[in-house]
C-alpha cells in the first residue's frame, strides 16, 4: 500500500505541469513518444477535443538534415509529432465574444522526446487572450485542455520497472 501511494506520488510530481516560459504549460513524462502521444490523442478525443490534423515534424524536419547540417537538431531530440483539435463549442463561444481570438482555432500540442522523457507543450489560450472580453472562456478552455491532457499522461502510467 504505501509502495502505491509512493509511486502515485512520484507519477503526480513528474507528470505536473511547469510554465517555465509563460505562455506555455509543459508536462514531463518518463515514457515513450508514442505511448504518450496516443494516450494523450485518446484523452483529448474523450473530452470533446477532437484531432483533425496529426504531423509528424521530427520527420517532416529529418528532410532538411543534410541541408542544414551542424544546425540539423542540435538539441539531440528523438521524435517531435503535434495534433491539431478543436471543440465546435469552444470555437462557437470564442467568436460569439471575441472573433479575433479565432486564432486559436484550431489549437494544438506538441510532444517532443529526449533521452528517456517526452515533454508534452500546450501553448496558452489565456495568454493569447490577456485583457480579452473572452478572459473567462478562454481560462475555461484551457483548464479543460489541460485536464484532458493531464488525463492522457495519467493513464500513460509509470514507466516499465518503476513500480
């Protein structure tokens, strides 16, 4: 029981997510690229984010690597997929406030991998949207992501040899 609780407790802190550049809220897990990638596409389509475009832009940029390079990934990243979503109600209550804040949708996330984590980016609507009249929506809209996602890395679960 408390080797569960220990392990619920180490999943919670290295799964938080960090806004350590603040218009964009990151979660670390230890786990696959893909794992996680589906886990989260399966969570963000559960709550009525629904994936209408998927790149893969670790491949698309493998393209550009004898072009660029010393410059080709310097970071050293394994993998870099995206998926775009939408909610139709969201979009609908955005520009019945604050049409401009169109630009949001569709929004997206990215999932990036190194040397054993894949760090997962949502760029911040509530950012976007400082001083907006749609403030409180768009703080709505992006504590759901953020659920939803926060969902997907959850029923990721630990790592193999982590329990």
């Amino acid at each position: 029981m408390v080797r569960k609780l220990l392990l619920l407790v180490v999943l919670a802190v290295s799964a938080t997510a960090r806004a350590d550049l603040p218009g964009v809220l990151r979660w670390d897990v230890d786990r696959g690229l893909e794992t996680t990638y589906q886990s989260v596409y399966r969570s963000l389509e559960e709550n009525r984010f629904f994936v209408v475009f998927e790149p893969n832009i670790g491949r698309n940029l493998a393209g550009f690597a004898a072009r660029w390079g010393d410059n080709y990934n310097r970071n050293g990243l394994a993998g870099i997929r995206s998926m775009v979503f939408c909610n139709a109600w969201y979009a609908n209550a955005i520009s019945n406030v604050e049409p401009g804040l169109l630009s949001l949708c569709p929004l997206h996330v990215t999932l990036f991998h190194k040397a054993g984590t894949t760090s997962v980016v949502f760029a911040r609507p509530t950012h976007t949207g400082v001083g907006s009249k749609a403030a409180a929506l768009l703080q709505e809209l992006e504590a759901d992501v953020s659920k939803a996602i926060g969902a997907g890395i959850a029923a990721v679960g630990p790592a193999p040899g982590r329990e």
